[in-house]
C-alpha cells in the first residue's frame, strides 16, 4: 500500500495498550475514595471522542453520573451538577488547548480533581492535571479504559476483562484491516478505470498519499455538504461528519430507501 507506515500504525495501537493498566488504577483509585459525578470536558475533536463514550453508556443503559461539557461552556457559564467531588476527564495532543486549560484552571478553583490524557510532556495541561496519562496515539484507548472501568467498578459491564483481553490484538488487527480495505479499494479503482470516485475535497486531497490512481484528477468528483447525486432509482445526499474520525469524514443519505451510509 502506497505510503502506510506498517511499524508506526502498529506502535501507535502499541502504545494505547501501554496505558490502560495505569488508567485502570486511576479509576480504581478514584472510585475508592468516591466520587458525586464524572464530567469528560473537551473541544473539536475531542469532545466528539468523549461524546462517542456518552453514547456508549446510555446505549448500554448504563446509570454512572456522566456528564458532557464543552469547554468554553463550561468556563463561562459552569455546571449546577459541578462540585468539588466531581471528577473531570479531558485529552489533549498539544498540552496547551486554550479552552481546555482554561477550563482545568476553573476545575481546580472550584476544588475538583482533573484526569487527562495529554501527549506532550512538560506541557501546560501535563503540569495541570492531578491524573496524568501520557503516550503517543492512544487517545481512544484512554477514552475506553476510562469509561468502561468506570462502569465495570459500578458493576455494570460484567464483559469488562473479556473485552480488555480481546483489546490486546488491536494492533495487529488494525494493521491488517489498513491493508485488506485500502487493497480493496486499489483494486476496484484498477478494475474499473471508467468509475468516478466521489469523495469530500479534502479526502480527494490526500489519496495521493495512500493509492497510485491512474488519472486520478479525471476521475474524481468533489461533493459539498447537502449535494445530491442521482443514480437513477436511487438518490445519495452528502452530508459532512469532520472529526468523526478523520477531518475528511463524509456520510451518504440515500434520499428512497432512507438509509444513511
């Protein structure tokens, strides 16, 4: 596959392997000392991943304290639900995201503790937090570990040590799916040199550094947010999802059937 790093896609999930035992024993820590709610604080992207474990715990009908809160929010406006036994939870790749530091600042005048997953070390948000977990690439598994231990201490997720026992084969599991999808889609793009390729602009943007398409500027079609496209008894409507999972991130509406791919 043109330009994928094996070796650095499989240390990324390496790493976020390494940092569950220590997030595990956090959770634990707090959970014995007890805590009044749990508030996962984040901006962009990072609120959609902590938003992603929101929906995970309602999904499982789940009854832990957690609460949502967008950063800049929660500095001006604060959180009746907010006190100094919460527990806060927040990420950041930089260690100095200005709306989250601001908010761990307000966190800890307010007499709360702060647990994040921070990348750079000596940063602002490294310093800051009561709880630091650091490492490179393993946000999500800091999302998950936190979450569902959080629940499993509650009793609630009974599957929690079958599911980290499972979570070991992610790296290698991650790495052959990047090669039998992206193959895949090599394939089809050579089998079929008449088929457009539709895709948002940015995802049109960085196929260059994945595939080598032949005339792939000929054979691509930019879509914008809302467009429609007929394929005769079938209609697809584009709508974009930045950040869902990477910037490029778009979804398809089929306008008959009703189904949102």
């Amino acid at each position: 596959m043109f330009n994928f790093n094996e070796d650095a896609v499989r240390k990324e999930h390496e790493n976020g392997l390494s940092i569950i035992g220590q997030t595990q024993e956090v959770v634990d820590q707090i959970c014995k000392n007890g805590y009044k709610n749990i508030f996962y604080i984040g901006i962009g992207g990072t609120i959609l991943y902590a938003g992603q474990m929101n929906h995970i715990v309602k999904e499982a009908g789940s009854t832990i304290p957690l609460i949502l809160e967008n950063a800049a929010d929660f500095k001006w406006v604060g959180n009746p639900h907010f006190g100094k036994d919460s527990i806060v939870a927040i990420a950041s790749i930089s260690g100095d995201t200005k709306e989250i530091v601001e908010a761990v600042d307000k966190v800890h005048e307010l007499g709360a503790k702060v647990i994040g997953y921070v990348e750079k070390e000596g940063s602002p948000l490294y310093e800051k937090c009561d709880y630091v977990i650091s490492t490179v690439g393993g946000e999500y598994y800091f999302w998950y570990t936190l979450t569902l231990r959080f629940m499993a201490n509650a009793g609630q997720f009974p599957k929690y040590d079958q599911f980290m026992k499972e979570i070991q084969n992610m790296p290698e599991n991650v790495v052959n799916i990047y090669k039998d999808s992206d193959a895949k889609a090599k394939e089809f793009a050579d089998k079929y040199p008449e088929a457009k390729i539709v895709a948002s602009a940015k995802a049109i943007a960085m196929l260059p550094q994945f595939f080598e398409i032949a005339d792939l500027a000929d054979r691509a079609v930019a879509v914008k947010e809302g467009e429609e496209l007929s394929l005769g008894s079938h209609t697809l409507q584009f709508f974009m999802a930045p950040l869902v999972h990477w910037p490029e991130v778009m979804v398809e509406y089929e306008t008959t059937e009703k189904v949102l791919f």
